[in-house]
C-alpha cells in the first residue's frame, strides 16, 4: 500500500476529500498531513479524520532536511492541497514525478507566483474569461509548470462572480482530485 502526504495550508476540504477516498481503497492510505498555518481549520479536520496533522516551519522545510527526513519515512507520493509554498529542490530531487499539484485555472494560463485562489478567480473574471477549469500536474522547481496530468473545465457566463467561479472549482477539485491521484498511483503499480 503506497504512503501519501498532504500539504496543506487552509481550510483542507481537499485534504479531507482526498483522505475519506482513500480509506475505501487498498492501494494508498494519507499517512500525514503537513500545514505551515497554525491556526488552519485542516488540524480540526485532521483530528475527526483520525489523521496525524503536523505543523512545521518555513526553516523545517527550506533550511534545514527536517521535512525531507520525515517525508523519506511517510510518503511515497506528496499532494499539494491548497499549500502556496515553493517545494525546495531537495524535496523534488527525492520525489521525482511524485508531487502532485492542483490549481485553481486552466494552466499555462492564470499561473505562477502570487496566483492561487481567488486571485486567479478575479483575473479570469477581470478577463471575461468564458471557460476555466482545473489542472493538475508534477511539481518541479517552478510555479505551476509541471508536466500537467489532468485538465478539467466548466463553463462560465456574464454572470459569475469570482465567488461563483469559486465554486465551480470547487465541485471540480472535489470530483476529480482523489481520481487522478489513484490513476497515478496505479500506473505506478503496473
């Protein structure tokens, strides 16, 4: 059975969406949770999932291998799960082809630095955008521009907000997030 870790920084539905699918499967299991907020509702989540949720500073992971160490006993594949931070080269060299990021936009567009959340939200709506969507994809050693996995879109019109638009992802991350991740994890296994 394959380890997963979780990055996480917020509020963790995704988390919390990607730990219940894998407790009805024999191939994976969330063995941690990593957050860098302390204050973050992913710990409440955490604890009625029965999940070990763990805090860490900026210098556990970029200064110092505290993070790489633990994650050298805990994973087999890492999933960003709304987590802004860089992942250090040294995490990407250990765990080539097996972190996986969601964003909140169709990738190459709405990427990079500085957009997550709902400022990629308001740029696509700034933008008249008439479809957005999802994409998952490897980390590498620059913002959202890892070899994409996946693409998922939704419509949008003169309508939606960037709350609505919100929204929409939402119902995206949450149906296909844990998917994708199996079917990695299974290609792996073949």
């Amino acid at each position: 059975m394959k380890r997963i870790v979780i990055f996480a920084s917020g509020s963790g539905s995704n988390a919390e969406n990607i730990i219940q699918f894998f407790k009805k499967t024999k191939i994976a299991r969330v063995t941690t949770v990593l957050c860098n907020t302390e204050s973050a509702k992913v710990f409440d989540r955490c604890k009625k999932l029965e999940v070990k949720c763990l805090h860490f500073k900026r210098s556990d992971f970029s200064t110092s291998d505290n993070v790489l160490n633990l994650l050298k006993k805990e994973a087999d594949f890492i999933i960003l799960a709304g987590f802004l931070w860089k992942i250090p080269q040294s995490i990407i060299d250990n765990f080539p082809n097996k972190i996986i990021n969601i964003h909140p936009a169709l990738l190459p567009k709405y990427g990079g630095k500085g957009m997550y959340g709902m400022s990629v939200h308001r740029a696509v709506k700034e933008n008249n955008e008439t479809v957005t969507g999802i994409t998952i994809h490897f980390v590498n050693a620059n913002y959202d521009e890892g070899a994409i996995i996946f693409q998922a879109k939704t419509a949008l019109d003169h309508q939606d907000s960037p709350e609505s638009i919100a929204q929409k992802i939402h119902l995206l991350e949450q149906k296909h997030f844990p998917n994708v991740i199996e079917t990695i994890i299974l290609k792996e296994n073949a």
